[in-house]
C-alpha cells in the first residue's frame, strides 16, 4: 500500500452510517469497502485484505468482538488493524475486552470526520501488537455477559426514571384534579348566581306587568266605587241597598288583589312609621292560629328588649299571614309554628355578613314549621310567582302570597332568608334595619273645618268616568270644582282663572306631562296650593328626585268618597302652629 493510500473495509448493519463514513474516508484518497454485518465482514476480508477495518460492535449474526476474534484466526498472520465504532461501549470492561481482541482503538458516535481521519492514520501508522488470540466462543460470551449487565444497568436507570415519572405524574394529577375543583366549585357558583339573575329578572318583570294591570284595575275601581257610593247615598229602599253593598264589597275585594299585586311589584304606596315586630305580632295571634287551623301548635316567643324599625304595619301583618299560610300548607296532617324576634348586630367581618346590605344593627324575625321542607332547588324558587308548590297534599299555591312577602321585605330594606331540608320543616328569617328613635320635635297640626262653600278645586284626571265621578261629589260637598283632562289643559285652566285655587286634585300618570311636572308649574304661580297626587302606586308619586320639602299628600286609587273629603278637609282646612 502507499503511504497515504489504503484499503479500508467498514463494516456496520446501518447503511447510512457506512456512507458516511465511506465519504469521510474517499475524500481523504483511500478505498473502501463495505460489509453489513461481521459473517459479511469476514467473507470480504478473505476475497480482498483491507489496509485497514472500521467495524461497528453491536450488529447483528456477529458482534464486533466475534468478529475481530474470528478475523485473527482466520488470517492471524497478516491481520489488519481494526477500529471499534460505538455509541455506548465506552467503559474498562469494553476497553478490557476490546484489547483481548486486539483493538486498542474507539471511534465514537455520532462520527466527527477529524475523529474518524486521526484514528484512521493513527492506525496505519502504527498498527496493534498482535497479542495472544481470545477465542470467538469466548468472546461471544464476554460480550454476552457484559450486554447483560449492561441491561441490568440500563434497566434499573428506567425504573428510577419510571418512578420520577409516576411522580411526577400524581403530583400533576394531583393538582389538575385541585384545579378541576376550584373550576367545579367556581362554576356552581356562577350557575347558582345566573339562576339568582334570572328569577330577579323574571320577578321584575312580572312586578311591571302587575304594576301596570293594577294601575288600570284602581282606575275603573275607583269609578265604580264612586258611582256606587253615590247611588248608596241616595238609595231608599233595602234592596238597593243590598245590591249596593254588595258592589262596594267587592271592588273591596278587587282593591285587596291589587294590593297583593302591587306589594309583590314593589309599587305599594304605604306610609312608614316606628314599628315594633311584637306589637304587630301580639295583635295578629288570634288571627294567626285561625289561619293555621287547630291541628298546628302556634308558639310564639317575643324579645322584650326588640328594637322598632320603619315599616307600614298593615303590609307587616300581610307578611305574617302569609307566612302562616305556606305553614299550613306544608304541615297538612299538623305540626307546630313557632315565631320568635330577636335583636341582631351583624359586623363587617362577620361570616353571614354577606347575606346583608351592609352591616349594622337589625330586627329580626323567624317563623320555623315542622313542615316537610324543601330541597335545594325549591328554596330557589320558593319567592318565584311563576312557582306553584303542587307537591303539597293540599294543592294550595302560596307562590304570589310568599312572592308579596319578598316584595314587601325587600322594599322596606329587609333581607329574607330560606332554611330547610326535605322532611326536617322550613324556617324563614326576616332582617330589617333597626330604626333609631328620632330625635326631631314632633309638630302639633290643628286642624280647622273649612269653609266648604267658598273653596276651590282644580280636579286633573285622564280617565273620563272618573274625572266626571270625583266632581260631582265634589260639587255635592259644596266645593267649587274646576275640571281638565291634561296637564296643559289645567295650565290653561289656571291662567284664565282669577280667584284663587285652593286645592289641585290631580292623577300622577297622564300623558305628555304627569301630576308632579303640573304641580310644580302651577306652584310657581300660586305657591300656598295644596296639591294631592292621586295614583295606584308609589312609583308614580316619587320618582326618588324629590326632597322631602317636594313630597305632596297622597291618595291611593281607589279611595272611598268619605276618604277623599277627610283628607280634602285635612289640607286645605289646616295650619301649622308652633310646637309646645
């Protein structure tokens, strides 16, 4: 061979790693030849001797070391020199065993070509001493052996990699399965929020409608009030007057339907006052247990230290009733009702703090059953006046009852509260804010039978029965009674008028400009008028821009002949005197 120029034989069962280095070593000027495996190895080795061998040592049907071994028995006296090519056989036992085989030299992967080219001259330059030969037997089994522990090693790298694997894989699964709680708990908590929403809404809803049906039931309430107290007033035989009666009875009735309407939407014109739960409480218990029916035991337990809050006693009685009412309906064969008061400072940081508006001093109230109950979706429910509580034997719905009783809770700044669970009863709590006494002097009002014959009254009213009703009552009392049917009507009324107007009688809701716009124009003019706004529902009285100096009396439609004179009487037949 020359001196730069060789004869190499690369043996290695990956075609791609022989093209490498088959391009490495032609580059360099030498020849090569190439075998896939060390049987093949041998076969070339013996038809054409290589200068030099590159063999790779894990390939299948023969190893490196057989193959080396059985290259040296084959040709032991003109044996070329042989580098190892490997990826992992890089430790003393290898090395040890690699020499009993006559290599002393490793190339390793991945294959650099100023690796492959030094070895490869190294080499040549100065092949390995020939030493005594390892058997091929023998080394097959060396290597055998050493593959094996190799394995044994290898394996035990894969279970400890395994376990820090499964590790790692619980804490993981761990904390996906914390997250998928707090994300679980997060959206019950949205869904209970948007089910809240959503019966707020459906209640809102349904209070405009009530609100607006009720407005037009006061109306034609109060004409045939009106017409009947009149024909009453001049009737002379009984049976007319039976019939009568009977009419007035019921527009009572069709009054107490649209109170209930009304007080559900929110919209029911009450007059607050200081007013004490076991007053009103003491003064319903005969009633009370008359609603419940002999099979329930009413238990009534009252603080005697409780607080007075603001609230109109009437509806609080309405609240109570109702509530005696759902009671009866859950306790079909008997049970027990107990109402107890109490007094309640709820604190910033206190744990139920949230149920309320803000925190402070409250008067509480709690009417427990010994009922059946109700689940978790029926106390959502329970206030809905779209509910119907067909579960109960009696058939009875409470749901616009209990609807009305949210309605006046919530209008009068109060918090109600659902406990229960399925065969254990129901108990409702009722917070309102503790009204501090006032500390204002009271003023004494005198009131003063007016003149009657020289007082005027400017009547404001839409509705045509009605306009035509109230002023010929008025006019029967002797008043002198000026009459439109809109709001620029009685503008133009009051201008052209010269004497003075003592009282406006006007509706709040009319077209184009309402009562209150109207009073306040002609107040202007005519500043000591008295006006009484006259409505089915508080909202129109107040729009929550006035100042208490602007709030006018107030009338509810329908109001009985006798009412409006008193209160007619009452304002314009007054005067302030200085308090005592």
């Amino acid at each position: 061979m020359g001196c730069n120029i060789a004869t190499i034989l690369i043996v290695d069962d990956t075609p791609a790693n022989r093209d490498l280095l088959a391009a490495i070593l032609n580059a360099d000027g030498h020849r090569t030849l190439e075998a896939s495996d060390g049987l093949e190895g041998l076969s070339v080795a013996r038809d054409d001797v290589p200068d030099l061998i590159v063999a790779d040592i894990l390939m299948p049907t023969m190893n490196g070391f057989e193959f080396a071994s059985r290259l040296r028995q084959q040709s032991a006296a003109a044996s070329p020199p042989i580098v190892f090519c490997s990826a992992t056989f890089h430790d003393t036992e290898m090395q040890t065993l690699a020499r009993a085989c006559g290599v002393s030299r490793l190339l390793s992967k991945p294959i650099q070509s100023e690796q492959v080219l030094r070895l490869v001259h190294d080499a040549l330059a100065s092949p390995d001493p020939a030493g005594p030969p390892i058997s091929p037997a023998e080394a097959g089994v060396e290597v055998v052996q050493i593959l094996n522990k190799k394995l044994f090693e290898k394996n035990g790298e894969l279970l400890e990699l395994n376990t820090q694997l499964e590790r790692r894989i619980a804490g993981r699964t761990r904390d996906l399965m914390e997250a998928n709680h707090l994300l679980r708990q997060e959206i019950d908590k949205r869904e209970k929020t948007e089910k809240r929403l959503r019966q707020f809404e459906r209640l809102d809803a349904v209070g405009k409608i009530a609100a607006g049906l009720a407005h037009n039931f006061n109306n034609l309430l109060a004409v045939i009030r009106g017409q009947s107290e009149s024909l009453l007033a001049h009737a002379e035989d009984w049976e007319s007057v039976r019939k009568l009666e009977s009419i007035n009875d019921a527009v009572k009735h069709g009054m107490n339907l649209t109170f209930q309407l009304l007080a559900f939407a929110g919209h029911q014109p009450v007059a607050t006052e200081a007013v004490n739960f076991n007053k009103v409480l003491s003064s319903l218990e005969k009633l009370l247990q008359v609603t419940i029916g002999e099979s329930v035991e009413l238990d009534i337990h009252l603080d005697s230290e409780l607080g007075n809050i603001e609230a109109n006693s009437s509806q609080l009685e309405q609240v109570f009733v109702n509530l005696a009412l759902h009671a009866k309906d859950a306790m079909p064969h008997g049970g027990k009702l107990t109402i107890r008061t109490s007094n309640l400072q709820v604190k910033s940081d206190d744990q139920e703090a949230s149920k309320f508006s803000h925190p402070g001093s409250y008067v509480c109230v709690s009417i427990s059953d010994t009922g059946r109950g109700m689940d978790e979706e029926r106390q959502h429910r329970i206030f809905d006046p779209n509910f119907n509580n067909e579960d109960f034997e009696s058939g009875t719905s409470t749901a616009l009852g209990l609807s009305t009783v949210y309605g006046i809770v919530k209008r009068g700044g109060g918090q109600i509260l659902v406990y229960s669970e399925p065969g254990r009863g129901s108990t409702f709590n009722i917070y309102w804010p503790y009204r501090a006494p006032s500390e204002m002097p009271a003023k004494l009002m005198e009131r003063k039978a007016p003149s009657e014959s020289s007082r005027t009254i400017l009547v404001v009213e839409n509705e045509v029965l009605l306009l035509e009703v109230t002023c010929e009552f008025l006019e029967e009392s002797g008043y002198v009674v000026l009459s439109a049917r809109s709001s620029e009507g009685a503008l133009e009324l009051a201008r052209q008028h010269k004497g003075a107007i003592d009282l406006l009688l006007t509706d709040v809701v009319m077209p184009r400009m309402d009562g209150r716009e109207l009073s306040r124009q002609l107040l202007k003019k005519r500043p000591q008028m008295k006006v009484l706004l006259v409505s089915g529902y508080m909202d129109d009285v107040s729009d929550g821009h006035e100042s208490s100096a602007e709030m006018h009396a107030f009338l509810q439609k329908p109001f009985s002949r006798q009412v409006l004179k008193d209160k007619i009487r009452e304002l314009i037949g007054s005067r302030s005197i200085p308090s005592v």
